[in-house]
C-alpha cells in the first residue's frame, strides 16, 4: 500500500479502506517500526522513512502513514475500524470493539490528516502500549518503550494547513504521552463543516485536544463551522494505565503520573486558539478531571477583526485543575442547559479516586489554576454572550470572570452585552482557601450589566460570597434565594444536580424561546425550573 518513500501506492481520494477484522472484539495493529520486539520491521519494504529495529534516538518518528488522499462532497475518503456503524454504546460512554492503532518507538504520530479535504474517520482507537508520558519525572518514556511523541491524530503542526470538512465518528485517542488531537487550522471556505460525533480523548500525557500546532497566535484561524458532539475529554495532563477497557466508562478505568504547568506538564482538555469567522458548536460532551482547565476556547477571540461565535450545550465540566469552561466570543455565543462543578482541589486528593495507583495525583501547586475561578469570559466590541440555564456550583474565587479581549479594552463601553437567566449559582467553602465562598461576578473592564441590551433575571443564588442577589452586580430584582436542593449536594465531590419538585428552583424561571428541554432531554414547562435540570425524573445525570 505504501512506496519505499512512504507515499501512498494503491490508495486514492474517494477510496476506502477499512480493517476486515470480526466486529466482535478489537483488533490491535502497530504502527511504526518495531522496538523492543513489539511490531514488525518495515525497514526493508519502507526505508525511506521507517529505521532498523530499535534505532533509538528518535529515528523511529518519520515511520507513520503519510495524510490520506482528499476525497470529495460526493464521494469522500474513508478510513474505517471493524465495527463502523456500531462502534459506540447507546449512552455515549465508550466505543464498542473498534478497531485499535497503537504507536511504537516514538512515532510522531498516528493518523495525519494535515491539508486534507473530504476525509472520514470512523471506529478507531489510537493507542500506544507502554503506561509513560512526555512529562520529566517519574513516569517518563524511555528509549526501551513503546510510544507516541507528539500527537495522536494530527490536525495542523506549527502553521501548516488543517483538513478541510473532515469527520470524525465513533474515534478514540487514549493513553498517549504526549497531546491526543493536535493542531486547528480547519477548513478554507465558510462553507466547510468539521465534525466530531462520539470521540473519546482520554487520559493523554500532554493537552487533551490541544488546538495550537506551534507557534500559531494569529496565524492559524480556523474558518466555517466546528461541530462537536458527544465529545468526553478527560484526564488529560495524566496517562491512562494500559491496558485501557474501552468497553467500559473511562471512570471504570485506572491513570497516574498527572503532571501540570509548575511540573513542566500540559493538561488542558479541550483548547482553541484565535480563529477567524467561524461558529464552534458543542454539545452532549463532557471536560473531567484534567490538569488545567476543562473547556478553554477564551483566545478564540484574540483577533478582534474576525467574529468567531461559541454556542454550547447540554454539557458537563467537572474536577479539572483549572477554570471549568473559558469562552471567547467575537460575535453572539451562547451557553444553555450546562453543568459547571469547580472542584479544582480533587487531583490533589490520594483517596478520591481509589482505583488510581499511589502516588498518581497532582501537585498541589498546580490544583485550582487561575484563583480557582469557574467561568471565564473574554468579549470584543459588540460582542453578546447569552448563559441561560446553566447549574454552576463550587469553590474558588469568582464564578463568574468578564473581561475584554486584550486588542479590545474597552469592550465593555463598545457594544458588548451580557444576558444572563435561569442560571443556578451554589458556592461552596474552599478546603484550600479558610473555607472561602465563590463571589458572583468580577468585572475586568466595567459592570456589562449596566449596558442597554444586558439583562439579569430569574437566577437562583444560594451561599454565594456576595449573597443573593449578587450584590457584585446590583441589578437584578426578579431572583430566588435558597438552596436549589439538588439531589446530591452534600458532597462537592459527587454532585447529582438533579432536582426534586419540592426545590424553590422548579417554576421559578421563565420562559425562553428555543429552551425547549433541559440538560436530560426532558420537554420544559411553562414557566420552567431555574439551572440545567427542569425537575428530577430518575435521569442519570452523569457517565
């Protein structure tokens, strides 16, 4: 399939190719030059690109498939595990018996799908098979192991030209040492989709989705429309112990060697850089237990000449070292029916997380990044953003942080607007801080509230440190004080915010157009309950 160069040989755009395997368990394949008696020796076929066994010193990097042929609208390239179109349990929880891609004697990476258009991807795992990571210190590769160096499933690197309408369904990227998906840089027309429906990035060494290839700042603006569905980033910044179930929940699974910025390490799990005009959607996904913030796409509007606009929902950010969701919005972006638990102390706690091996956990300096804020907002001239029922409760310094966009200091004064509605805000005592409570909001620039166009109403506030209602802000009169009672609640740690009818949040919303279900899927009445979950009705709330 390949020339001695590494080009392709028989595979071309629009082709498929997919791994004949029994779909009824997963089939493992090597990728790159065997090391340590792990994979075959392609010197000999492939030796322009791939080393003599166990070369060491990174020669092994170059020996990976080269990026897939572009496909087109009609007739896409496919590259296809096993079990395609049964690959994910009906929960969204794990893939089902896809096909595995595991990367040896560090490989640069496994699938490159740089300056590609019109590529799908669909039931993959990609793996390596040693328990190590790119982090120095204990746990770190070595030359005698088998792993991937930089990324799994490479986007962009430095400034080169991502995949244009690429698609992504039912892919894993586990326990790599380095970042799982690398690079941004998507798509050349505003008319290009990229979509990414049941993907898995879970336990990588480095950055979960790490949106900047190198060196990028400006110039690397994704463009057109991102669509993320089902996305469940977690542990990243730790490693997954191998082997991985991927038949079962990753909470059902083991990691260690967690490393964060003081250590040398990187562990956001999902990340943006500045983009140009595109809209980021994301849905039904969840950003857990990573060693730096959970959903960080604040400088996606660093460039203050392009309007990039941030729409999520129905998702969940919870126990990650830093902040739980960042939005940076150029144009209108909104947040509805989403779950924020800032428990940032979590990864510091040995007992926590019992299945972990000792000595896993992270280093106290680096748990609770940024004064343990929750939310954090960076707007341009005129820019909107929208939160509407939303469940936010835990420690940390603020909840909720608005500030301008660095090339945009008086946003504030220049069109921006801020609605906010429905929203449950519950503070809970830091451990770390005397016992502290989260205060509301911190304005960077100025109180947005006071704008024509703002607008404060209908929140439930309860033990915040600026009381209820939020006297940060002074402007709210139609608001409900009290604890929202939430099924579980008396554990920061194991937060159910599911809600009885008898919580003073049930019918005391209102009514907003487009909000026609809650975080569970459940039709909303009229007038609605406040936060992400209308009322309790035997849901789980968690995977």
């Amino acid at each position: 399939m390949l020339n001695w160069d590494g080009s392709w040989a028989s595979f071309k755009g629009g082709d498929t190719m997919q791994f004949a395997d029994p779909s009824t368990a997963s089939q493992t394949y090597y990728m790159g030059e065997q090391n340590s008696g792990v994979g075959s020796d392609w010197h000999t076929q492939l030796g322009g690109i791939c080393p003599q066994p166990n070369a060491g010193g990174g020669a092994g990097s170059s020996c990976i498939l080269p990026a897939p042929p572009s496909g087109t609208a009609s007739n896409p390239t496919r590259i296809l595990g096993q079990n395609t179109g049964a690959c994910h349990d009906s929960a969204h929880t794990h893939l089902v018996n896809p096909t595995v891609l595991s990367g040896i004697d560090n490989a640069f990476a496994i699938l490159d799908t740089r300056s590609t258009n019109y590529v799908e991807i669909s039931c993959i795992e990609i793996t390596q098979p040693d328990t190590c990571t790119n982090s120095l210190g204990p746990g770190q590769c070595t030359a005698a192991q088998n792993y991937v160096q930089y990324g799994g499933l490479i986007l962009n690197y430095l400034t080169s030209q991502g995949p244009s309408n690429l698609t992504l369904q039912d892919v894993a990227v586990v326990g790599l040492a380095g970042n799982g998906i690398l690079g941004s840089h998507l798509n050349k027309l505003s008319t290009d989709v990229f979509s990414a429906t049941d993907v898995y990035v879970i336990g990588n060494g480095g950055a979960g989705w790490n949106g900047d290839g190198g060196g990028c700042d400006t110039s690397c603006e994704t463009v057109g429309t991102m669509n993320l569905s089902y996305v469940t980033i977690d542990w990243n910044g730790c490693v997954a112990v191998k082997p991985f179930n991927m038949s079962v929940p990753d909470t059902q699974n083991t990691f260690n060697y967690c490393y964060g910025q003081s250590d040398g390490g990187y562990g956001d799990g999902f990340v943006q850089i500045a983009a140009g005009n595109m809209s980021l959607n994301v849905d039904h996904s969840f950003f857990r237990w990573n060693t730096q913030d959970g959903f960080d796409s604040l400088h996606l509007s660093d460039d203050v000449t392009t309007s990039p606009a941030i729409h999520i929902s129905d998702s969940w950010s919870e126990g990650n070292a830093g902040q739980t969701f960042k939005l940076g919005a150029g144009a209108a972006s909104t947040a509805i029916n989403n779950v924020s638990i800032q428990n940032c102390r979590i990864l510091n706690e040995p007992t926590a997380f019992p299945n972990n091996p000792s000595g896993w956990i992270l280093d106290g300096a680096d748990v609770c990044r940024a004064s343990g804020d929750h939310w954090a907002f960076q707007l341009d001239n005129g820019t909107t953003v929208t939160l509407e029922n939303n469940t936010s409760v835990g420690y940390g310094t603020t909840m909720y942080d608005v500030g301008c966009a660095a090339l945009a200091p008086n946003c504030m004064t220049n069109g921006a607007h801020f609605i906010f509605r429905n929203n449950i805000s519950k503070g809970y005592p830091d451990p770390g801080n005397a016992g502290r409570l989260a205060s509301g909001f911190y304005f960077g620039s100025g109180n947005i509230f006071l704008n024509a166009g703002s607008a404060i109403d209908h929140n439930l506030w309860s033990t915040m440190d600026t009381g209820c209602p939020d006297s940060s802000v002074g402007l709210e009169t139609i608001y409900t004080c009290g604890d929202p009672d939430m099924i579980g609640e008396s554990n920061i740690n194991a937060i159910n915010p599911n809600l009885p009818a008898s919580s003073p949040a049930v019918a005391s919303g209102i009514a907003i157009p487009g909000i026609t279900t809650d975080f569970n899927g459940v039709t909303r009445p009229n007038p609605p309950t406040i936060g992400a979950m209308d009322s309790y009705y035997g849901l789980s709330s968690k995977r």
